[in-house]
C-alpha cells in the first residue's frame, strides 16, 4: 500500500473534468461582452478529506470545484409613467430618440398609452390631453 494516488485520476477523473468546465465557463464568461472585462474571475478546488471511522483505514473525500464570474453589467433605461382614465398605473419605455420630458403620453379618454406614431397637436385639443 505503497502506492500513491495520482490526483489527476482522482474520483476517475471526474476531478480534472469539473475542473475542466469550470476553467472552459470561466473563459467564456470574459469573452462575454455583456461583463465587466476589468473583473477578475476565480476558480476554487476544495477537496475535503476525512476518517469515516477511529481505525482510520476508511477515508472519504469530497471534492467542489466553483468558479466566482463576473455578473452581467447593469442595463439601464427610462419609464414614463401615468395613470389611464381608470386611475391604473401604466408606464412606457422611452424609445431611441425621444427626448426626455416629451415621452409618449396616455390618451386620458381611452387609457391608450401613444406611441410616438401619434402627435399631438398642442393648438388643438390640448385640453384633452391635460395640456392647458
């Protein structure tokens, strides 16, 4: 009983393998652009050893592999929100090239929310829309 345990074979190799993975997930996740490429990534082998019994001739061992990635980059946008002629909440996302304070309004008669294919005209029916 000489021998020692090559820890490559370990667990049939299901230590390297994990390990292999995980190292593979971790160079994936700085390739991937939605990261932050300054972050550090690390990758963790834990192997915990212990005695099953005081003869100490049954050992087990188990093994973790982790990696800690970093997390997507925040994404950031902008709501408009008002109420519908119901007083319910609604809110609309501001599309490419509107500009803030001029979002998209609700239609206060039929709850619609406008899309920026609906102008509204401020010299005529204003007063319709809560303006004036």
């Amino acid at each position: 009983m000489s021998e020692k345990i090559d820890i490559t074979n370990l667990a049939m190799g299901a230590l390297v393998e994990r390990t292999a993975d995980e190292f593979q997930k971790t160079l994936e996740n700085i390739a991937d652009r939605n990261t932050d490429w300054k972050k550090k990534r690390k990758l963790s082998i834990e192997i915990v050893i212990y005695a099953r019994s005081e003869k100490r001739d049954d050992v087990a061992v188990d093994i973790q592999v982790k990696n800690s990635i970093a997390p997507y980059m925040p994404i950031a946008t902008q709501l408009y929100v008002d109420t519908d002629n119901s007083g319910n909440i609604v809110a609309q996302e501001y599309t490419k090239g509107t500009i803030p304070g001029q979002a998209p309004l609700v239609d206060k008669e039929t709850g619609e929310i406008l899309n920026d294919k609906k102008i509204i005209n401020m010299n005529k029916g204003g007063k319709k829309y809560g303006f004036n």
